[in-house]
C-alpha cells in the first residue's frame, strides 16, 4: 500500500491508496489511531505506479479544495465495510459542499428513519474523511458531533465551506 502526506491548514494529512483506488484519508491524530503507515508494507509514494498517480491525483484535489478552487472529489475510491456502511458512505457524498444534513435525514433519505444511530455508526467509520464529507453531519438540533480529527476540526472544515452554523457549542 502507498501513501503520501501533506500539509493542510488543519494539520498534516496522510491519504493512502492501492494501484486503483484512494483507500484512506488520516489526520494526524484520530480517534481511529495513527495513519498506518508504520506497518510493514506502507511505502510512502515516490515512483511513477497506478497508486502514485493516483496519490498525486488526491494531492492536487485535496489542496485546490483547501484553496477554495474544488467543492468536489473526482477520485476512484475504495473502503472496507458492510453494504449499509457503503450506503451512508454513497448518501454522504451527496451532500453538497456548504450545506449540512443530520443522521437522522440520512436514515430516512436510506428508508429507515430508526437507523439514525446506525447512520452515526457508519459515519464514524468512515475511513475517507473530507473526499468523503462526513464532516457535513450533524446532530438532531444542528449541533456539532463527533469527527475523527475531533470537533474543532469539523467546525473549521465546516466553516472553510461556508457552511451556516448555529452551534450551542
């Protein structure tokens, strides 16, 4: 597996990526733990392979989206997890770049209005965070909820959208 890192205005950003998709976004500390990049096996990208281009790619995209140049991804992406987690994964890239939904319009946009905490669940586990904007979900009354780069994070990612924020926190 392939990785590379980059200086972001939230923090460095390690994304990883195999020879055909973009697999993983990590802040630099998370709630998921470190980037794996420490394994055996991790290369930190430097050749002219699938996965570098794609790399270079996600690098390019990721930095014109800080720049306020990008509002979205056109990168291949690949994450492990059930078929819910993959339909609230889909559900997230659709919400638009500035806006914000709830968990619970997630589970009734998915059929089930009872899967809010199952929405909240998925969400978390979210292993492509900003390409995939779990950022934009927040709690029932709008308020800010866990993020794996932690709340201020989320709130600045938010606020770099322009997304409207009436936060009690």
């Amino acid at each position: 597996m392939l990785f590379t890192t980059l200086a972001t205005p939230i923090g460095q950003l390690t994304v990883t990526a195999t020879d055909t998709a973009i697999t993983g976004v990590y802040f630099a500390t998370s709630r998921r733990g470190p980037p794996p990049t420490h394994q055996s096996g991790w290369v930190e990208a430097n050749d002219h392979s699938p996965a570098a281009e794609l790399l270079a790619r996600a690098r390019e995209q990721l930095e014109e989206y800080f720049a306020r140049t990008r509002t979205t991804f056109e990168l291949p992406l690949e994450a492990l997890g059930s078929a819910f987690e993959h339909r609230v994964w889909n559900a997230l890239r659709a919400i638009p770049y500035g806006t914000t939904t709830t968990y619970g319009a997630i589970a009734k946009s998915l059929g089930d209005k009872h899967a809010t905490r199952a929405v909240g669940l998925a969400n978390g586990k979210n292993p492509i965070p900003i390409i995939v904007p779990c950022h934009r979900v927040l709690g029932a009354k709008g308020e800010l909820t866990g993020f794996g780069g932690g709340l201020k994070t989320k709130r600045w990612l938010l606020e770099h959208e322009g997304a409207v924020l009436q936060l009690g926190t």
